[in-house]
C-alpha cells in the first residue's frame, strides 16, 4: 500500500473491526484446544505486529477482532500470518485439505471516539444473539469475561474507555455487564455493514478506498474520545 496508508492523523482515532469465516457450512473450531491455539495465535502475531486487541470473540465458523495497528498497510500481514497458520494446525489435525477461510477477510473502519465500546459490545454480544449464552460472560471464547470477571486471558488489550465504569474493579465488572445487556439494536446494524465505515461525517471524510479496503488519508485531527454513558440495570 502506499506511504499514505501509514503516514496520516486518524492514527488515534482508526481502529479496525475485522471479520473471517470459514469456507464450508461445518464449524472449524470443534474442540476446546482449537479454540486455544486459535488464541494463541492472536497473542503471537499481536506481539509480533505490535497491535492492540481491544474486544474479540471467536465462534464456532468465525471470528471478529476490533484491533488497533499503528500502520494499517500491516493488518493484510497480520491476518495472512493468523490464517495461515490456523489452516495449518487445522489440516494437521483433522487431515483436511484446501481453502479453510471464507476469501478475502472482512475489514471496517470504525471511529474510536464513537464507537469502540458500542462495536466491542455487538462483538461480545455474539454467543447470546446466536443462542448459545444467556449473557456474554458465559461464553468462554470471548473478551467478555476480561472486562466482567476480570479474567486475564493473554490476549485482550483494555479497552481505554473502561476506566470510565467506575471507581475500582468491582464496579467496572458490573457496570459493563450492564452496559452489555443495554444494547442498542438499531446502533448493532452499524458492525454488519463492513463496507460502511462506523463514523461521523469528518471521519469518514477522511479515508479513502484503495484495493477494496478504507484506509486514512495523511490529513486530518483527532479528536477527544467520548465515553459512554452508563444507564442503569433493570
């Protein structure tokens, strides 16, 4: 990619949610250890590119990151290394052949100061709009239980807008599982449109479409996060 895609100023307003699934119908996360290395392998290949996982939940045919990458031309790199090397393990184990991942992996813009936390909550969200979960601290594949139970799982980068939920590490838990169950159903349509960057005007004033990808132009000014608003549980 070009100069451009590195060098601009959405730097601390850009992150990413980025989205694969499988090619076939069937699950490619079967058992408890596939889930595992899966993990791992985002904890390796963050290290490796230097990025931050804010909200992730791997499901049984897909997966979702909101990932933050100082050059963004890096995230086809990181992916390709996560990919690969899961369809790798995969084969392996389960003597399967061919294309794994469903092409080329789904990739949105969405603004920081907007919509980090709304977008990690329709992440974590997933298992219980699937049906799997009542609510998405049940779920053990996902950043939900970080946040909630304050459960170190290796790969979540805290949110910076956690903080905001309260005082100390009990009132963060169970203002955000609040927060999780206040969810907006009108606001979730915003993280299925991956061809729709999640912005205000300005921000998305300020990308641009090469290759079938959003990525920055070099101008424009950060601006100051806007932290959600806690409503109360009923």
């Amino acid at each position: 990619m070009p100069t451009r895609a590195r060098r601009h100023q959405l730097g601390s307003s850009l992150i990413y949610h980025v989205y694969n699934r499988c090619a076939s119908q069937g699950p490619i996360f079967h058992i408890e250890e596939d889930f595992r290395h899966f993990m791992w392998l985002i904890r390796k290949y963050t290290e490796a590119f230097h990025l931050s996982v804010y909200h992730w939940v791997i499901m049984s045919t897909h997966f979702h990151l909101l990932l933050q990458i100082k050059e963004p031309a890096e995230i086809s790199r990181f992916m390709a290394g996560i990919s690969h090397a899961y369809t790798r393990y995969h084969h392996k184990v389960y003597s399967t052949r061919g294309f794994l991942w469903q092409g080329r992996f789904k990739l949105q813009p969405v603004q920081k100061e907007q919509y980090l936390m709304a977008c990690g909550r329709y992440i974590e969200r997933n298992p219980v709009r699937a049906g799997i979960v009542n609510e998405a601290v049940e779920y053990p594949w996902s950043s939900a239980r970080f946040y909630c139970a304050g459960l170190d799982d290796g790969s979540t980068s805290k949110d910076p807008t956690y903080a905001r939920f309260g005082r100390n590490h009990s009132e963060r838990q169970s203002a955000y599982k609040c927060f999780l169950s206040n969810f907006n159903s009108q606001e979730e349509t915003l993280f299925r449109k991956f061809d729709k960057p999640a912005g205000d005007a300005f921000f998305r004033s300020r990308l641009r479409l090469v290759n079938g990808r959003q990525i920055p132009l070099r101008q424009g000014r950060p601006r100051s996060i806007i932290y959600p608003q806690q409503s109360a549980c009923v």
